[in-house]
C-alpha cells in the first residue's frame, strides 16, 4: 500500500508538471513580433492657435480633451479644457463659450488625469434646437445616480473602498445657437456611479450618417469604460467583472434617445431597436449597444464609403485595439485583449485563443498592436491608443479613406490603416505616419519638448483633422507635409 501511495503521488508530480509544462509554454511573451513600418504617407502640423493656461503651478497648461465643430454651417470649431472651460474657436482665436464648471456648481471635481469636463457633443440639429450635450465628473453628495455599484470595490491592499465620484451627462439649451457665448438652460439625463477614479464615460457622440427618418437620427451613442482599479498588486484586469456584465453600464458602448421618456429616471428614451430591448430580462440593460470593453474612450464614423463605425479600446498591459462598431457585439474584455486570451488575475499574462473560441461570439480587433517594452527603454513603448477619425478633406488627397490614430506613447507616433480594408474577422497592417515640422521629419513628442503627448485627435466641417495634446495646450491642425502632393499649394495659400 505504501508503495503504491508513493508511486500515485509521483504520478500526481509528474502529471501536475506536464500540465504547468503545457501552460507556461503556451503562454505568450510577444504577442505580436511584428514591427510597425514607416508609411510612404506624411503630414505635417500647423498651430492653430494656443487655448490660455488654467491649471496651477507644475501644470499649467489646459488639458485639451476633445475637438469638433457643431455641424451648423458657420465653420466654428469647439474644443473643451478639462478644468472646466469650452472654447469656440474663430478666425483662429479663441474664446470662452462655455464655463462648465461654474455652471454646475461646486461638485465639480478634476483630481486625477481622467477627471472634468471629460467630452461635449452639439445635437444634429444644434443650428435651430440650440442642443447639445456634456459629461463630466463630480462628487457624491447627496445625488443619486441612476447607476449604483452593488458590487464590492477594495483597494490595493484588498481593503472595502468607498466609490469614487458621479459621471454626470447634461443636456445644453442654448438660446441663441448662432451666438459665441452661451446662455440657456440645462438638465441632467443620466449620472453614473464610478467605483474608481479612472476609466469614466469617454466620448459622447451622434451618427453623422444618419438622416431626418432613419432609426439611428438623434440617436446619443456613450462611451463608458469598465470604472478602473485601484493599483493592485499584481493587476487584475477587470476587478469587478463589468465588462461581461449586462446589468452594468460600466465597459460598454451605451445608445440612448436623448428626447424619449421611457428610462427608469424618466429623462431618456430607450430605443426599441437597441438589441437587448426585447430580452425582457430585469437584469440586462436596454441602454446597453455594445460590450466587453475596457475603455473605449473614442469612437467615429467614416463619413464616406461604407460609413463604418470604429472604436479604440485602450489595453490594460499588452494590446491596444481597433474595432468595428458593431450593434450587440461582444468585445470580450476581461476575457480576452485583442486577439488573444487574458489571464484574469493578471495583465501580463497572453494566451493563445483556444480551439473552440468561436463558441464565445467574441468580436475581435480589425488591427492591433502590442506594447514594445525595450530592456532599455530607449526604443518605442506604447502606453494607450488615441482613436481618431477617418480622412475625408481635400487638403491632403494621400491621406482620404485612411483612418489616422496615434498613441500616448514615449514617440506618441501617428498611425493609419485603409478603412476599406477594415473588415471582421480580419487583421489590417498598421502603418505608421510619417509626420513633419516645417522641413524636417519628427515625432510627436519632440515637436511638443515633452515626455508624454496625452494626444487626441479633432475634426471640422469640412473633415479635416486636428491634434490636440494635455502638454502644451495648443491647437495644430494636419496639412500638407514636403512630401505631399499639395504641399506647393498649401504653402502659397498660407502665405
């Protein structure tokens, strides 16, 4: 009997090391080998105009977050200082239209890098309705959101934490909508409860493809991230399970009817064709479009072609995606990042998909990149992506039908794939864009004098593209580059 009870514990070593054997070997320590390549492509930058300063001591600077124009016809464009102030931008100057944070009061709050006045949209038809729509973030109090945390939030040492903050979308009335500086009226539709500080409500957005009739006319898309962590230990990458949970508006792409009545607070319309409406489960949120997302912090349409949607959801440790807009889909997060399986309880961990993936309905990435972490850091090293817009002016006829991106990172380099080529179930090469100041070639950070760009990317009526950064506070707007068909015109236009 002894003899046997130690020959079942070796065999029990030996299966048990051939199993760990297994894993570690397939577990994945680069997941995408391949190197992204110079484009044959380039732009280059022009300041637009510096937004004044309204921080404090070491930061200074207006931490730009959003740009875009209201789609009424007069060529302004609006971009937003996260401390509190919206500004119109005209003939190249700008000015205050808005103070957000005086409006809302005193629970206003901007603690942390993803804290403020966070993204603003203009309702399709601000040029008669005067409408147009904000989130921003803000301190308990005595409010109570619409969406409560019933989960239980702990912080880095595993201690039960208190929620964060409010994230909070206003609807805007302006009274006169042809005027530089607001006056109206306002009313919250929607505030959200977030257990940390970071991965709120990103962009808040309308369909521009859609027309007076169609389903999707006036129809308010929301980004909400998974709510964050708190730094522990060895990161899990989605502490409270929100991303596969239909009971949470936390890591989903959310479409609302700003103007209908039949939420639970009464001050939104849910829409009929959302695809979880007819699942009649008190459990599953009709708010809810799309899923399984970490921070989709920015999405577009392609206003030309095929008038896709795309949205970019930063990674946790290792991927950073491109995704097609896709109504019910289910990104997968915290199950998988990108095209690969995540180890729940720790960010650094990949895996391969499993033979049977397909049964999960995961929708993956249509072009992605990894994290590079040089030994010595002095080569590229991705932080987060920066979703942008595809090209559809006329200043830089190369670039049209590329959808340009960017990344946070120690080069904050500029991206760009063929929208036509962005298909499901496919993988697009990513190239990188090569970008000019003046004559000579350069990276973003270098053109900026810092070491980190927190950049984003803008767009006005005509559907050219503007960059923005939290470093310095200024506007810079994409032309023509020396190497571009119309760089000779662009030069004696600007003379």
């Amino acid at each position: 009997m002894k003899k046997f009870y130690i020959l079942f514990c070796l065999s029990t070593v030996f299966f048990l090391f051939l199993a760990f054997s297994s894993i570690s070997s397939a577990q994945i320590t680069n997941p995408i080998p391949e190197k992204i390549e110079k484009s044959n492509i380039s732009v280059g930058l022009k300041e637009v105009v510096q937004i004044p300063i309204s921080g404090t001591a070491s930061n200074r600077v207006a931490r730009l977050n959003f740009l875009t124009h209201a789609g009424d016809g007069s060529g302004k464009i609006f971009v937003n200082d996260m401390r509190g102030n919206l500004y119109v931008i005209i003939n190249n100057k700008a000015s205050v239209y808005m103070n957000l944070k005086k409006l809302v009061g005193s629970g206003f709050i901007d603690e942390t890098s993803q804290q403020g006045f966070a993204y603003f949209t203009f309702h399709p038809e601000f040029a008669t309705n005067g409408i147009f729509y904000t989130v921003s973030s803000e301190e308990k109090k005595s409010h109570i959101p619409d969406f409560l945390v019933t989960k239980k939030i702990v912080d880095s040492k595993g201690k039960i934490i208190k929620s964060s903050h409010h994230d909070v979308i206003r609807e805007w009335k302006a009274a006169d909508p042809a005027a530089n500086t607001f006056t109206g009226t306002y009313r919250e539709i929607l505030r959200i409860e977030e257990p940390y500080p970071d991965h709120n409500v990103g962009q808040l957005g309308f369909n521009p493809n859609a027309k007076p009739g169609d389903a999707d006319y006036g129809m308010l898309y929301i980004a909400v991230a998974d709510g964050g962590s708190d730094g522990f230990p060895v990161s899990y990458t989605d502490p409270l399970d929100n991303g596969q949970d239909l009971g949470t508006p936390l890591g989903k792409i959310l479409r609302i009817d700003p103007f209908g009545k039949n939420s639970a607070n009464g001050k939104y319309g849910i829409p009929q064709d959302n695809p979880f409406v007819k699942k009649r489960n008190p459990k599953i949120l009709g708010e809810i479009w799309a899923y399984g997302l970490r921070n989709p912090h920015r999405f577009s349409w392609d206003t030309g072609g095929d008038g896709k949607m795309l949205i970019v959801d930063i990674g946790q440790a290792l991927i950073e995606e491109v995704n097609l807009g896709i109504k019910g889909a289910n990104y997968g997060w915290g199950n998988r990042e990108g095209t690969f399986v995540i180890d729940e309880k720790n960010e650094n961990v990949l895996f391969p998909l499993p033979k049977n993936d397909a049964k999960y309905g995961y929708t993956y990435p249509v072009a992605q990149y990894d994290h590079d972490k040089p030994v010595d850091w002095s080569g590229f090293y991705a932080v987060a992506i920066a979703g942008g817009y595809v090209y559809r002016g006329q200043a830089i006829p190369e670039l049209v039908g590329q959808y340009v991106f960017a990344d946070f990172g120690n080069d904050s380099r500029f991206f760009h794939v063929p929208v036509d080529e962005l298909v499901n179930g496919k993988q697009v090469k990513i190239k990188e864009l090569r970008l000019f100041d003046g004559e000579q070639e350069k990276n973003f950070l270098k053109i900026l004098g810092s070491q980190r760009s927190d950049i984003r990317f803008g767009i006005d009526a005509a559907g050219e593209l503007y960059v923005t950064s939290k470093s310095d506070g200024k506007v810079r707007k994409l032309v023509p580059s020396p190497k571009s068909r119309n760089y000779q015109n662009h030069n004696q236009n600007n003379k």
